[in-house]
C-alpha cells in the first residue's frame, strides 16, 4: 500500500497535470478565462467593463476572454480565496482585506505599486439615504444617533462598506470633537441599527425594496447606480465632512501564475486605469482618479469640504484594531446594545 502522502502528491500532480492540459487547450482555442472576485456592490460596474476589456483584448490579440464572477461581502471573498476559490483577480474595496493574502503567499508585497493611485483606480464618499421627503429630517451624521432613528448598516465583520461607513461618522466626530465623543457617536449609531446584512447590495435591497429602516450609509456611487435602477428617487446627504473610500484592485500572483493567465488578468487590472475603463468607473457612479472623465460627470457628484483618507487616522491596521477586532469598540457597542 502506498503511503497517504504519496497518494496525495499523486492526486495533486493529477490535478496540476488536468489545469495544464485545460489552459493549453484554451490557448489553441483561442479563449482563456479569468475569475474575477468583487465586493458585493461592484456587479454592475462590472457588467459593463467585463465586455469593454473583452471587445478591446480581442481586437489587440484575437483571443476571446471568458469571465467567471463572484461578488460577495468583501471580507468574506479575501477568505474565500485564502479557503481554494481560484480567483485571478480581485477587486476589493478595503486595502485591508488584502492584507491576508499577502501574508499567505497569495499576492506580491509591492501589489500597491505595480498600478497607479496605489492600485485604486476611483474612489467614493459616504452617504445617508433617507426615505422620500426624508421625514426624520437628517442632516448629518450626529443625527443618525438621535431618537426614534432606524438605520439599516452592513456588518463591518463581512462588509468593507461598513467599515468606510462606521468611520465616516466615526473618524468626523473624533476629528472635530474627541475621542470620547467619538465613541458616543458609534454607541448611537450601533444602538439605532436595526437591520445588520453582509453586504451592501443587501443593504440597499432591505432598505430600498423591503423598505426597513429610517436611514442607509451607503457609497455614494451605490445610491447613484440606485437612483437611475428605481422608479422613484431616493434623496441622500453627503456629509460635508467624510472620508475617502478606495477599491483597490489586484492580481492573485500564485493563482494567476499557475493557471498561466497573468498576462491577461495584468491587462484587465490596468484597463481599469485606461480612459475607456475610467469612463465607465464614473458612468457608474464612482469617482475615477481620471481628470477628464471626473469633470465629465461632476455634476452627479455632490460637494465634501472636508475629505479625511483612512492615513489620518494611521491606516487600516490601528483602526481596525481599536474598532473592529474582536472586543474592540464596535463589539463593546454591540454588547451594550443588547443589555
């Protein structure tokens, strides 16, 4: 009898030896495919830039790009990935969630540098959609915490929305009144949530189509794709104080390099950045880092005065540990919700 880890290595190098002979046989074919994994509002900013970069890839080389999509919330995909989903790109819309990746051998240290704007090819700012006619008269975002407030909110244990969310209001408050302050605003805000979902478009669903809560924070490039997708618009603040939300995106190295499909997946993560890519980027409601198709669209993007980015409060890594690491100030807010 062959020993366990014989019969393991053997099934491995089958497996290997059946990629193999599949991306070769795409190759002759002339088709290759790519999994791109996404947070869960990037779906239809995706539908459209799936079929630009296979129109544009095709006409350069005469290969036919086949896409394999997972959205989903954007903690929950990093862990997918580190658990076998084979993804040959990743569009995230926390830096953070990288992070683990990296550690593991998944993805190069410089990702960050190997695309422009530290590979984040548009950003966003967050907003408070309240319902029509916005009848609790919210303006801001001390007013989230006030009385008889509903909010709906994503779980900032799966959702990076959330997090961008949380420290929105959070990171505004202890800016412009302290820390103790601060953390008053997040116990509000906790206590007036009354649905907590894993994602973003779920959370635009409970509020919009199920319509739950008084009030959704949200990207604004969400309730802008949301606005032109119902019948009836649904009036939202951006608060004048707010925060930088990025999406950066990134090559799975270890995946992308044994499926051989680098080349095609570094070509998809720089369309993002090209005109073309930026173009749609704002079609869908971001802010892309491209002058020109900024200006094209500013009208749909409402002024911010004051725009902190997540390095005025030290980076992801101090915050998520004084916010959201286990026992951190968002699990003792949820403690004392629930007393």
């Amino acid at each position: 009898m062959l020993p366990a880890c014989t019969q393991t290595q053997n099934s491995t190098q089958e497996q290997t030896s059946t990629e193999q002979t599949q991306l070769t046989a795409a190759r002759n074919s002339g088709t290759i495919e790519l999994t791109l994994v996404a947070y869960g509002v990037a779906k239809p900013l995706f539908s459209k830039m799936i079929p630009a970069f296979q129109e544009e890839w095709k006409s350069k080389t005469g290969q036919d790009v086949k896409f394999k999509e997972s959205y989903g919330g954007s903690g929950a995909q990093t862990r997918a990935i580190l658990g076998g989903l084979q993804a040959d790109v990743l569009a995230q819309n926390l830096q953070s969630n990288i992070d683990p990746l990296v550690e593991k051998g998944f993805v190069s240290k410089d990702w960050s540098q190997r695309l422009p704007n530290q590979a984040s090819p548009a950003s966003s700012v967050m907003v408070i959609v309240t319902r029509p006619g916005n009848p609790k008269k919210i303006q801001g975002w001390s007013d989230l915490t006030g009385d008889r407030i509903s909010i709906v909110a994503i779980n900032p244990l799966t959702g990076g929305n959330a997090r961008w969310g949380i420290m929105a209001g959070y990171g505004s408050t202890l800016k412009s009144q302290g820390e103790q302050a601060a953390e008053n605003y997040l116990k509000g805000f906790v206590k007036n949530t009354k649905s907590l979902v894993s994602n973003g478009r779920e959370a635009t669903d409970a509020f919009v189509k199920n319509k739950i809560g008084d009030a959704l924070v949200t990207f604004e490039n969400e309730i802008i794709f949301t606005n032109d997708a119902i019948p009836e618009d649904y009036p939202y603040i951006v608060p004048a104080t707010n925060i930088q939300a990025d999406f950066p995106v990134t090559v799975i190295d270890k995946i992308a390099d044994k499926r051989g499909t680098r080349e095609v997946a570094e070509a998809f993560t720089k369309f993002l950045f090209s005109p073309k890519g930026q173009e749609i980027y704002a079609q869908a409601g971001y802010r892309p880092i491209n002058k020109e198709a900024y200006e094209k669209h500013a009208s749909q993007y409402k002024p911010v005065t004051t725009l902190y980015k997540i390095s005025d409060f030290g980076g992801w890594t101090p915050v998520n540990k004084k916010l959201f690491a286990n026992g951190a100030l968002f699990d003792t807010a949820q403690a004392a919700r629930t007393r």
